[in-house]
C-alpha cells in the first residue's frame, strides 16, 4: 500500500510540477528591451549642445549691450535651445532625460522672459 502510494505521489509530482512551471513561463510579461534611439541621435544631440554653447558665448560677449543685437541674439539663443529641447525629448530616456528636459525648460522659460524684457 505504501508503494502504491509513493509511486503514485511521485507521478503526481513529477507531472505537476512541470506544468505549473510551464504555465509560469506563459503567464509571465516578456522581457522590455530598453527601447532604441533613433539614427543619428549622439551626432545631433552633440550637435545642438554645441550649437546652445556658442550661442550662450555669443550672448556673453554681446554683455549687458541693448539695441537689436542682442535682442537677434536672444532670439537665436531661444530657437537653439527649444530645438536641444526637441532632441533630447526624442533621443534621451531615464532619470538623465527627465533632469534635462527639467533644466531646457527653465532656461527655455528665463529665456521668454528676457526677450519679453528686451525686445518690446
């Protein structure tokens, strides 16, 4: 009697626990591949950092100076920085994204304002 049962303990076992695995495995989410940047985004990301930078020294060595010079240049600075904005919104993921999309849009905003300031 209690070798029938063992045997029959064991086949139990043996056909159970294979399939609850089995099943296990087909309910479990897939894997998330970490999604993929589009072509080209390293390139055009150093390209728009490059191209804030020097607008950024433009603004420096225009100074304090008002007139329409530093009104174009403001202006120009703004559209380089809303497209850096634009490509990191696209190209970026994660925590570093978020922490650069936060800093764009407060220089975006200071950047409105002194236009507002300058250039009525």
């Amino acid at each position: 009697m209690l070798k029938r049962f063992l045997s029959t303990f064991l086949a139990f076992i043996g056909l159970t626990v294979p399939t609850a695995f089995v099943l296990a495995l087909l309910v479990a989410p897939p894997a998330q591949p970490e999604p993929l940047q589009p072509p080209g985004c390293d390139r055009n990301l150093a390209d728009a950092s490059a191209s804030v930078a020097a607008m950024q020294a433009r603004m420096k060595s225009l100074g304090a100076s008002g007139g329409p010079e530093i009104c174009s240049a403001t202006r120009l600075y703004f559209l380089e920085l809303v497209k850096a904005r634009a490509l990191t919104a696209v190209c970026k993921t994660g925590a570093e994204r978020e922490r650069d999309l936060g800093r764009f849009d407060s220089d975006v905003e200071h950047t409105n304002e002194a236009i507002a300031a300058r250039c009525s």
